[in-house]
C-alpha cells in the first residue's frame, strides 16, 4: 500500500467509516498476542470519537447538565454516528444537534432540541466576528427611511419553547419541568467576552426580523401597532439595540 492509501485506510478505521475487520487491518497494521492489531486501532477509534462526544459536551454545557453523564454520552455516540466531523475544527461538530433532536425527539422533553438550537446561537456569537457598534446619537439623526446594519455575532433565534427559561434553571441547578409549547423568540449577542441572551416580545422580535430584512425604521416602528404607547415602545426598543451594540451602522436615504 502507498502512504497515501495507508492513511486513508487509517482515518477511515479511526472515524468508523470502515468497519474493524480482520483482513482489512492486515494490509498495513501488525499486533502482538498481548495487542493485537484490531485492539491497537479500536483504542485510537475509542479516543476519536469520546473527543467528538466531549466537544459536543463543551458546546451544549446545560443540555448535558439536564440529561447526565451517561444520557449525553448515548445521545452523542447516536449523532456522530449519523452525522460524522466534516470540518477540520472539532467544535464545529455540533450544528446539526438541534435538527437530530428533532427528527429523534424524546416524547417526554420535546424542548430539547430548542436547547440545544439555544446553546449553539450561543457558541456561533461566542466565535463570530467583531465590529465597532455606533451610539444612538445615531437614531436621533436617522430619518424615517433610513436602515440599520447589524453586528455579524447578533443571532436571533426562534423555538417551540420557552429555551431561555429551561436554560437559566438548569444553570441555576432549579427542577424543569417541560415547558408548555409556544412560540419564543431570544436574542444572543456578545456583551464584550460575554455572550448574553433575552427573550423578545412578539412586537419586538418581528420588528427586529423586519430591521435585519432591511427594511426602512418607518416601516419597523409599525410592528408596535398604534396605540397611545406605541411610539414609545418602539423608541425603547430600537435605543436598547443601540445600547447593547447590535447596531454596527445606520444607512440614510439619499437625497433625492
């Protein structure tokens, strides 16, 4: 065998992409009576994918903590093995969690997958690119038609349930029980080393989709309906995005 094809066969052996047989080991491996060959690859095949089990456990710190050493540990033996490492950085392993959750749901904790779609918001802010944010002296100077830019680590993220809450009582060591269904919308952004989250309410977070969409604020403040209080609100809102530096620019319309 080459170098080339020894190697492949290694990687393949290591990832489980090739199964522990006898006579594929025999082109390239040698063991002992004590270790033999199948033994000697299966310790590297073990240790590979308790890594991948260990970096999911890293990403998804309070899915782990609600389910156990022994539940996590089957739950991510099951998704590396439907969904092997495709990126060179192992912390990238986890972004198809919340959608195997969902097509494998657990009957008596449907909010799972919503967890996990939390926790991995919050890892994708934790890693995303920084940029410089602007104050909101520059939504007193934005006319009606102007638009907003957003900071590249802001995620919005939308669940059937309330994942905020069932992740601030898990890190709280506090029982959770299943949450009702319902749809819930939270912001996750990066407070410098930070990554914080809040819920938003309805009028918010579809104000915020419409801003992100790049509408104009005109059309944004409409979401906060027409009540004595909506202008308010909507003024609250849109200053707090300011103030917590999800506003990275603030494009004016042209004259004309």
């Amino acid at each position: 065998m080459t170098l080339a094809e020894t190697q492949a066969l290694f990687h393949g052996l290591v990832t489980g992409e090739i199964p522990l047989e006898p006579p594929v080991l025999e082109q390239c491996f040698t063991g002992t009576t004590e270790l033999p060959a199948i033994d000697r690859v299966a310790i590297y095949r073990n240790m590979y994918a308790s890594r991948l089990v260990e970096a999911l456990r890293e990403t998804f710190l309070n899915l782990a903590r609600f389910l156990g050493e022994e539940r996590f540990a089957a739950l991510g033996a099951a998704y590396v093995a439907e969904h092997p490492s495709e990126h060179h950085d192992v912390g990238c392993i986890g972004r198809r969690l919340a959608g195997f959750l969902r097509a494998h749901p657990d009957p008596e904790r449907p909010d799972l997958a919503d967890l996990a779609e939390l926790e991995w918001a919050r890892n994708e802010v934790f890693f995303a690119p920084g940029s410089a944010a602007v104050g909101d002296e520059a939504l007193a100077e934005a006319g009606a038609k102007a638009r907003l830019a957003f900071a590249p680590s802001l995620r919005v993220v939308v669940t059937a349930h309330d994942a905020a809450a069932v992740w601030k009582r898990i890190g709280a060591g506090e029982p959770v029980d299943p949450p009702a269904a319902g749809v819930s919308s939270v912001s996750v952004w990066r407070r410098g080393f930070d990554v914080v989250h809040c819920a938003l309410s309805v009028e918010e977070a579809s104000a915020l989709r419409a801003a992100r969409e790049g509408e104009t604020l005109e059309v944004i403040c409409e979401f906060f309906g027409a009540g004595p209080d909506a202008a308010a609100e909507a003024h609250a809102a849109i200053s707090s995005w300011f103030a917590e530096g999800w506003i990275s620019g603030v494009h004016r319309e042209r004259a004309g």
